[in-house]
C-alpha cells in the first residue's frame, strides 16, 4: 500500500572522522523525515494485514516528536484516524505538521516532577483507552512490532550497505531502534559491537541523575519495556556540550544538517572509538533525522 514511501536511506563515510573507517545511515532522508517513517509503515501495514486494526479503528500515541509525524502522515495515507496525545513543549512545527497532516491531537499541560511530560502523556493515553476496542495503542515504549520493524527494515538494510561493520552506535529514547537494529547485525555477525548512546540527563541507565537535558529525542524520563528488551553490547553517556559540538563539526565539516540526538551519538562514537584505543575500526552511525525540525530551538539558539 505505501511501496512508494519505502526508501533506501544514504550510508555516507565521514571525513572528519580521520581515526576510523566511519559512515553514518542519514534516516533523515525517509520521506517524512526520520527513522520513525519505518516503523509507521512496517506496523501500521501489519496489523491491518494481521487483522488487529480495521479502517475504522482509531489508533492512538504519546508523541510530540517524530513517532507524532511519522503516524500522522502515513496513518492519514493509509485512511486511518490517528489520534496523537502532545505536550505544550511540542515544537511548532512538529504541531503544525501532526495536525496538517489530519491528525487529531489532544495537548497536555502538567508537567511531571521530573520537568517531562512523558508520564503524564502515557497516563492520558491509558485513560483514553480503558474500555474501549475501536481504540489501538501504538506504543513504541512496549509493542514488540516496534522493534520488529526496526530490525527488517533499517537493521537489514545497513547489514547489505555496510556487511563488514564492526561498531554500531545508536542514540537511545523509547529503544526501539536500537533493539530492532542490534538484532539485525547480530543475526548477520554476532561480533558486530553494538553501542548505546543515551545524553546526560536521561534517567535510561541514571534513575536518580539530577542533570537537566534540553536536546529532545534522545534519553528518556522513564525506561521503557522495549529498552528492557534491547540487547546491546555497551553504551555511553555523552553531555550536551559535546554533543554541540559534534552536530557543528557535521555541519561545518561534512555539511551535514542532522538533528538533535545525532550530535550525541558522533561525540559518543567519537569518544568511544579513542576512550578504547579503538583507532582503524570500521564504524557506523545512525541518525535519526534532519537539522530542519530543529532549526528554530536548537541551531538558532545554540550556534549563532
Ligand atoms: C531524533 C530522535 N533520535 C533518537 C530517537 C530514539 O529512538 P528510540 O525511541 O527508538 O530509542 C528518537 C525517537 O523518538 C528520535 O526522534
């Protein structure tokens, strides 16, 4: 039904990356603008395959970033009515493209203690759903389709891209990507080094951290069922001043403009590669999505 929005996304080796043999998977460049496209189309597709869903089930998500537009847009290609619940910290353009894109959004005002949304967000979501069977709950916190979807598509994909990688690296949030991806390379060499990147200020590995993040899309308020299912190899925890300074070397160096969680995940890949004397190893990243959605809160307040 949506062959056409099914892209092959750029592997592209990294200059700047002078110590190792380094490329980065620019999910960017899925249709609607990021990784989330995949698993949109791999799950929405399956279920109404499966028979889970019908044409006039209303599906239902906690999201105010690219899980939100990715369903939105594809649900809205599939005929589907999607509901989104948001936060007030949503960007304006991420809002403004749910709704273009037809979908309903219901917005959340209270923050939890910890300043995030997410609790409350997902609490709205049980609410909505609680007794009712024309109601699907997405859930990339904790459907296994998630990650399924991750590992037929974008895992397979960098596996025949790039068949002799030796360091996986992926930011971390609801950890579908990242278990999905990791099953994929394992299935194709179980040597394959598999490496989270999670940002300072995520609770994922630091329950009681006390650090305040900004950049969104990677890290998490709460450690999720699909986190809990991810098996990888190590992780590091990189801070926002690094993770700065990765996203300007892309852009200056590579002229690349990618988002957010990117940043954190080349100064993870960066710093793990020197930290274990790793110099001369083939590496990849993977990135999430483009500069663009970031443009208004993050590159014109941080790099001007
Ligand atoms: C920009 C960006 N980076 C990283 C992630 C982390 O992916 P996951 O939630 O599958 O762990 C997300 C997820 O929303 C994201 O939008």
């Amino acid at each position: 039904m949506l062959e056409d929005f099914k892209v092959v996304t750029p592997l592209v080796k990294l200059a700047s990356f002078t110590d190792n043999d380094a490329y980065i998977k620019l999910e960017g460049s899925n249709l609607f603008g990021s990784a989330k496209d995949r698993c949109a189309i791999y799950v929405l597709t399956k279920l109404l395959e499966q028979g889970t869903i019908g044409p006039d089930t209303e599906i239902v998500e906690s999201s105010s970033g690219n899980m939100g537009v990715a369903l939105a847009a594809v649900g809205a290609r599939m005929g589907l009515k999607i509901t989104i619940m948001i936060d007030e910290s949503i960007s304006k353009l991420n809002e403004f493209l749910i709704t273009s894109f037809g979908a309903r959004t219901v917005k959340i005002t209270q923050a939890d203690e910890n300043g995030s949304y997410l609790k409350a967000r997902l609490q709205m979501v049980r609410d909505y759903i609680a007794g009712r069977d024309d109601v699907y709950w997405f859930n990339q916190y904790g459907n296994p389709l998630v990650i399924e979807a991750y590992r037929e598509t974008v895992g397979r994909e960098l596996c025949r891209q790039l068949p002799d990688v030796e360091y996986v690296f992926v930011a971390i949030s609801s950890g579908g990507t990242i278990a999905g991806i990791s099953q994929a390379l394992k299935e194709h060499n179980a040597a394959i080094q598999v490496v989270a990147v999670d940002l300072e200020g995520s609770k994922i590995f630091d329950p009681c951290t006390k650090a305040v993040k900004h950049l969104t899309g990677i890290g998490s308020s709460v450690r999720s069922e699909n986190v809990e299912r991810a098996v990888f190899d190590d992780r590091i925890v990189i801070d926002e001043a690094s993770s700065l300074q990765a996203l300007r070397d892309l852009l200056g160096r590579e002229q690349l403009f990618l988002g957010g969680s990117t940043g954190c995940v080349a100064a993870g890949a960066r710093k793990y590669m020197k930290d274990h004397g790793l110099a001369g190893r083939k590496i990849a990243m993977v990135s999430h999505d483009r500069g663009d959605r970031y443009y208004n809160n993050l590159y014109s307040k941080y790099f001007s």
